[in-house]
C-alpha cells in the first residue's frame, strides 16, 4: 500500500471549498428520477445528463474535487467520443466508481438490509482502476424503527464496509466509507444521534481490526436529523451542535476528510448544516460535501430531458455547487440563495 498517494488523493477529494459529487444513481434509481421530470431514461439521455454536468466548467473546475460513476458511466463516451472520465479529468476533478452492488434483504434481521459486492471485488478494482478510478464508495444502509437498528445489521454492515475499505487501499484506491443511517422514519433527532454513534463506533473498530489506514480513506455520513416524519424538525444549530459532537465521539483525527451524503434532506438544509458546522471551526478534520440529491435535484428540475434546457440546468448546478462550496468554508448566508432565485 502507498499510503503517502492514498493520503494524496484523499486530501485532494476534501480540498478546501470542494466537495464530490454523487452521480452513481444506477439504473433503476436515475429511471426513477428521470420519471419525476418527465425525461426518457436511456443509456443515451443518461450520458446526455450526466456530460452536462461534467461539462459545467465553472462548477467542476472551482468548486468539486471528485465525481462517484456508477459502472455504465465510467465506460461512456461523451458526444464528441471522449470518454466521460476525460471530461471529469479535464477540469481538474477526480473521478471515483460506486463499487457495492446493493442492498439485499439481511437474514434473521427483517426489514434490515446488508450490503452486497465483495465477491470478485479486487478484479473488478484493478479494472476501474485502468479505468481511470481514483476513488471508490460502498454505502451501507441502517435504518431505525421499531426494534431496529438490530446488532447484527450494524455488526455485519461495518464488517463489510472495512472489507470494501482494505481491499481498496491494497489496491491503491482511497475508499468512501458510507454508513447511512437513514432518515425516513418517525424518529427523534436523539434516536438518529444514538443509532448513528453506535453506528460509526463499530465501523471505526472494524476499519481498526481489518488494518484500514485512516489516512487513506474519507468518511461519508449522515448528520444526525429527525426522521422525516417525526412531527418537529431540528433547527439548524440542534443538527450541527448533534451532528458535530457524535464525529467527535467516533472518528479519529488520522481521517482527513468527511463528506456528508445529503439524505433526502432539502437543497438548502443540506447546504445551512454544513456551513453551520464549518463556521464553528477548530475541527480536525475537513467538513465538506458528497450530495446526490442536493447537488442534482434543481439541474435535474431545470433540464426536465430537453437539450434546450441545458444552459439552464448548468446554471443551476452551478449555482449549488457554488452554495455547498461556500458551505464547506464557512462563508454561506442564506441571502445568496434568495438572490439567485
Ligand atoms: P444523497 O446526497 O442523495 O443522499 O446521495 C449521496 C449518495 O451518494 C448516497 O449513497
């Protein structure tokens, strides 16, 4: 392992004012928000969308470190022939691969999910690696209900997420350690603070025991929210002060970076709780993005399948991206959202 290259890309993916951004929806999960807009999902309108926001210069070159693909897009070609993985290069950013291939229903643990893809994982890392991948994600999933989050799905969960994060390290490729507790149920803020702590403790003692160096690897978590349909949402201060202290509590200063997964929260939540947290300051490790949904939703909206649309969408990916960067400095203010609406 060279860690010193390991430590090199990580760095460059939580690089100040940047953050990544999670285009690795896969097939069923872009159909389903291509349908929301009305566009025709297809390996071509896929491509389509996806160069347009590659091809955002302003955006990739000033404000994103990092692109997550999902496996049909790191292997497709732009219009013009060049392969989308030269776009991303071009402006400056990274380009990573989603490598887990899913959730599967957990035995013994109902309505709990395990994460699947570690058969043949190492051949499939040296050949996106020749594919020009620099980094990788794996998400695992917990969610919280009535008798759930059980032990088994935390336990097995962050064994295979540090299974995921070693075989990526040997083989020269920082990992994205994703576990997402989630935040569709009825839960109080306190019960997500208390399944995410339990969450990341096992993780870290896992990544410890498989020999993960934790400077060769970033963190991508939730923020600790109420469930969507718990009746009062948690001010902005209440998700950064709680979101702040359980990163405290679990995660070791050696880890250079955590960037945040977006959740189903809104545009804007998303982009105020991270900018809360960074204007506290005196962190040990950097705070930044790596949003799907919040970075894609108004592109999405504004480009609606149109190629007349594409100025447009552009524009609005821009102009969140810019917003997160802000974020991940400190320097937001909700002014410059009303502004540009
Ligand atoms: P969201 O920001 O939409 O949660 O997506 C991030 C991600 O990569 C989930 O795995």
């Amino acid at each position: 392992m060279n860690l010193a290259e390991l430590n090199r890309v990580a760095e460059a993916m939580v690089a100040p004012g940047r953050g990544i951004l999670a285009a690795d929806e896969s097939s069923g999960t872009i159909k389903k928000r291509f349908d929301a807009i009305g566009a025709e999902s297809s390996a071509d309108s896929r491509r389509d969308y996806r160069e347009l926001l590659f091809r955002s210069t302003e955006a990739m070159s000033k404000y994103i470190s990092g692109v997550i693909l999902y496996d049909e897009t790191i292997r497709q070609n732009a219009r013009d022939g060049a392969p989308l993985v030269k776009v991303i290069e071009k402006t400056g950013a990274l380009p990573g691969i989603k490598v887990d291939k899913g959730l599967k229903p957990l035995p013994f643990c109902p309505n709990e999910v395990i994460t699947e893809g570690l058969d043949g994982l190492r051949e499939r890392l040296v050949e996106y690696r020749g594919l020009g991948a620099k980094f990788a994600k794996w998400r695992a999933v917990i969610d919280i209900g009535a008798g759930i989050p059980t032990h088994t799905c935390i336990n097995t969960n962050a064994h295979a997420l540090a299974r995921y994060a070693a075989l990526c390290q040997d083989e020269g490729i920082v990992p994205i350690v994703e576990p997402e507790v989630l935040m569709d149920g009825d839960h109080d803020i306190d019960r997500c603070y208390i399944a995410t702590e339990w969450t990341l403790k096992r993780v870290f003692e896992q990544l410890y025991d498989q020999r993960v160096a934790l400077e060769g690897m970033v963190l991508k978590p939730n923020m600790v929210v109420a469930g969507k349909k718990y009746a009062r949402r948690a001010t902005v201060d209440e998700v950064a002060d709680k979101t702040l202290k359980v990163l405290k509590a679990c995660v070791p200063a050696a880890v250079p970076g955590i960037a945040f997964l977006s959740g189903g929260q809104s545009d804007e939540d998303a982009t105020a709780h991270l900018d809360a947290m960074n204007k506290t300051g005196g962190l040990p490790w950097r705070l930044t993005f790596s949003y799907g949904r919040a970075l894609q939703a108004a592109p999405q909206k504004a480009w609606a399948g149109r190629s007349e649309n594409v100025a447009a969408a552009q524009r609005a990916f821009v102009h969140r991206a810019m917003m997160n960067s802000l974020a991940a400095l400190g320097q937001w203010k909700s002014e410059l959202e009303k502004k540009a609406a």
